[in-house]
C-alpha cells in the first residue's frame, strides 16, 4: 500500500503532459458551498458591525459639535444684547432724540 496524496493533490487532476492542475474558485465553491456561504455571511455582518461602529462615533462628534453650536450661539446672542443696550444708552445720551428713534426702527423695538 502506498500513502496516501495530500488533500491538494487529490482534488486536483493531472494535465495531459503531468502537472497538476488545481480546481478554480467556482469548483471550490461548489465542493463546498456551506463554508463559502458561512464566510459570506460573517464577512457581512463583520462590515455591518464596523460601519455601525464608524456611525457611533460618528454620532458622538455631531453631537459634541451640536452642544459647542449651542454654547458658540448664547455667547453671539449675549454679545448683541450687550451691543444693543450700548446703541440704546448712546442713542438716549442724544439731545434730539431722532437717533433713538431711528435705532428702534432698525432693532425692532417698536
């Protein structure tokens, strides 16, 4: 009795001038579809699990971008409150009271 020939060799077949030739991928993948199709599937979900993670994080910096918006926003708003009531003061210091009147035209005071 002879030993017997690698797996590698037995699943291939001898050429008419002796070398070896291996089956293809679509000859593997027939022989042995339940592996391909399990790589398929975890190779799937392996994706799907990473592009949920980049989403996370993601997420995570719009939201932390969103909160310095907001903070950015009330320091704006503050400093026209301040702007307006420094306009008001000077505008009411005026004898004549037309730049008062004109700025409450402008700022929507009336």
């Amino acid at each position: 009795m002879g030993t017997p020939a690698p797996e590698s060799v037995e699943s291939s077949v001898r050429t008419p001038d002796g070398r070896l030739k291996y089956p293809g991928l679509l000859t593997t993948a027939k022989k042995h579809k339940a592996s391909f199709v399990q790589f398929a599937i975890m190779t799937g979900i392996l994706m799907t699990s990473l592009r949920s993670l980049g989403h996370k994080y993601r997420i995570s910096e719009l939201t932390e971008d969103a909160a310095a918006l907001k903070r950015e926003q009330g320091s704006i708003s503050a400093r026209m409150d301040h702007i307006k009531e420094s306009l008001r003061a000077e505008a009411a210091a005026e004898p004549t009271g037309a730049f008062a009147a004109r700025l409450r035209l402008l700022l929507g005071d009336e």
